[in-house]
C-alpha cells in the first residue's frame, strides 16, 4: 500500500452503523442462498441441511438473511393465517457449562416462537373434588421433555418449514463422547422428522464432524460449503474487489475514492473473507474518524495482524481439506505478507 496521506471531509455520521447495516449480495452469498432455497421445501429428505464456513465469510449474516427473506416471501401467507412462522433464526447457546444445554436452546427457541416462558409447559391441574390448583405429579413444568414437547409443537403449529441454528458447532464442542452427540443429533433429526422442520445448522469447520457421526445422519444431511473467495479463480478475485468497491460507494465521502486501490492488500489480509473485510473497514474507518481525517495509515493500523492471520488461515486450511480433498489439491500458494 501506498503511504501518501488524504485528506477528506468530515464524516459526520454514524461510520460503524453505516457500514455495518450494509449488507452486500456478493457472489457466496448468492450462490449458497440459492442452493438452500432449492434444498427447502415440504416433505424434503434432507432433514439437516449443513453450512460451514470459515470465520468471518459471513455465515450469521447470511442466516439471518435466509430467515428475513423467508419471512417475507411469506408475508401473505401468514397474513392469511395467523401464527404461522415460516422461518426462524436461533444461535445455539454455549452457556459454559460442560454439556450442552438443550433447556436452554428449546428456550430460545421458544422466544422465538412466541411462546409464553413464564407458563409451565406442563400445565397445572384443577383437583375436581375440591377445584385447588394442583401440581403436575413428577418432572417439574419446565422439565426438559416438557421443553421439547412444546417446541414440537410449537413448530408443527406455527408450520416453520425451516430453522435455523447458528453457531451450531456449540453442540460438539460441549458434548464429549461420540455417542452423547449422535444421541444428541437423532433428537434434532426426530424433532425435524417430526415437525416438518427443517434443520439449517451453520456454523465453523468443526460442525463438518457431523457427517462422519453416523452413516443414517450422513444420508439425511446435505453439506454446503460457504468457502472463502478463491485466488485461483479470476472469478472470485473480481468478486471480492466488487465487494471492496461496493463498501467503498457505502461511504463515499470517507474513503474518497482511495479504497479499491487497496483490494489486493485487503484480499491478502483478510483472507478473502469478507465478513473479516468488513470489520478491517469498520476498524479502519473508526480510526481514521478518531483523527479527523482518512488515511492509509488508518487502513493499515486496521488489518489483522500476521499473528492472527496465520492462526485464522490454519484454521481455515484445516477445514477445507477436511470439507473438501479436491479443493485442497488445487488450492493456491497462500499470500503471507500482511498487504
Ligand atoms: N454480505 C455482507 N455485506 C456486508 N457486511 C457483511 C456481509 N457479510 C458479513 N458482513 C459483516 O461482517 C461481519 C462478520 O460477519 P458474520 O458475523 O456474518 O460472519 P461469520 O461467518 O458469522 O463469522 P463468525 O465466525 O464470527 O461466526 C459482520 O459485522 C457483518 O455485518
Ligand atoms: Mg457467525
């Protein structure tokens, strides 16, 4: 990068808002939206749909769109019939603890459905001799069968035809055991043979793992890939400098028409990732605000270090050979200067 300095004028908005709230329909997130919107549909046999990715492609950004374009492509449908909710959003909670708490997921995905938290899910009888309110003999209201059952139904009721889990490899990383995670994953896989949901899980290479679980949960699992952009495809390099290009026009006035000169450095940096571009900018431009002015020095004070860069990067390689032998053959020779 060049170390010429520019001056520009005052910004005079909310920068990190502005960019964030940006969401760019780059090339992966259209090609992967596309191939879940033709894998969703009723009566479909793939119950759990996978999406890996390395961190920073983007991955909750592209949930939380899949979800919103669902919910307005249903609009009518739901307008018509009241209650229905055909997609929902949810991330798997890691609550620290060692085991993976599924109470606390069927809650969240209960506040998503609307349900009432506060009600025992295992409702108090009414004694017929002396009309006292009685407690339900054995679990307690909000036991965990309880929970499920009314996430059961909660989805069946409510017609969610997918859900999505972020975060999904929140499930592995705090189930230890194989066999307690593949008992854990039949409970997925019965919940969405159940409801008719089904089940989007998102999340870092390490959910990859599930396919190799059990041959009956590899046949009902479809993977899909949200790789990175690729060096050795003229395709996806023009890709990712569209993506440069279209944060630059976000905030024309900040980057005054300097930025693209810098999409090779940032393709490096970043990975070619480009949730990570968009944090590197935001960075950038929160410095460049703190002094009144934008210059390449902001930019470069804003890239990932190589320290960081390099534990992404193996990572992200160990993934890809693991999601993909094919992609690893041909993968390029990694750019390891930091710009
Ligand atoms: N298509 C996009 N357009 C604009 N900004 C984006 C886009 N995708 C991601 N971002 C931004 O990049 C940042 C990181 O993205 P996101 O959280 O979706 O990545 P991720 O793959 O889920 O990462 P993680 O590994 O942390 O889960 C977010 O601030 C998000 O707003
Ligand atoms: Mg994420």
């Amino acid at each position: 990068m060049s170390q010429t300095n520019e001056t520009v004028p005052p910004i005079g908005i909310d920068l990190a808002k502005a960019l964030s709230s940006k969401r760019i329909k780059h090339t992966r997130v259209t090609e992967v939206m596309s191939e879940l919107h033709t894998l969703i549909y009723p009566s479909s046999q793939d119950s759990i749909l996978l999406v890996c990715g390395p961190t920073g492609a983007g991955k909750t950004t592209l949930s939380r769109h899949m979800v919103e374009s669902a919910l307005e492509r249903g609009r009518s449908h739901m307008k018509a019939n009241g209650g229905v909710i055909p997609a929902v959003y949810v991330e798997a909670p890691s609550s620290g603890e060692n085991d993976f708490s599924w109470k606390l997921f069927y809650r969240r995905i209960l506040t998503q459905l609307g349900d009432d938290l506060d009600a025992p899910k295992k409702l108090y009888g009414v004694d017929e001799h002396t009309g006292r309110v009685v407690r339900p003999r054995g679990s307690t209201g909000n036991s965990l069968a309880a929970l499920r059952t009314a996430v059961e139904r909660g989805l069946r009721e409510r017609q969610v035809q997918f859900l999505v889990i972020d975060e999904a490899a929140h499930i592995i990383r705090q189930t230890r055991g194989k066999h307690r995670l593949e008992i854990q994953l039949d409970t997925l896989k019965s919940l969405a043979n159940q409801c008719g949901t089904q089940m989007v899980l998102v999340g870092a290479y390490d959910l990859y793992q599930l396919v190799s679980l059990s041959a009956q949960l590899a046949r009902r699992t479809h993977v899909l890939h949200f790789e990175r952009y690729r060096e050795d495809r003229p395709e996806d390099v023009k890709a990712f400098e569209r993506c440069v290009l279209a944060f630059e026009k976000t905030l024309p006035n900040l980057w005054g028409g300097q930025l693209t000169q810098h999409s090779k450095g940032l393709l490096g940096n970043t990975l070619r990732c480009v949730g990570t571009l968009s944090s590197v900018l935001i960075r950038a431009g929160k410095l460049a605000e703190a002094v009144g002015s934008w210059s390449v020095d902001s930019l470069e004070r804003a890239l990932l270090t190589e320290a960081q860069r390099k534990r992404i990067l193996e990572e992200i390689i160990d993934g890809e050979s693991a999601i993909g032998p094919s992609f690893t053959r041909i993968m390029p020779r990694i750019q390891r200067s930091a710009v």
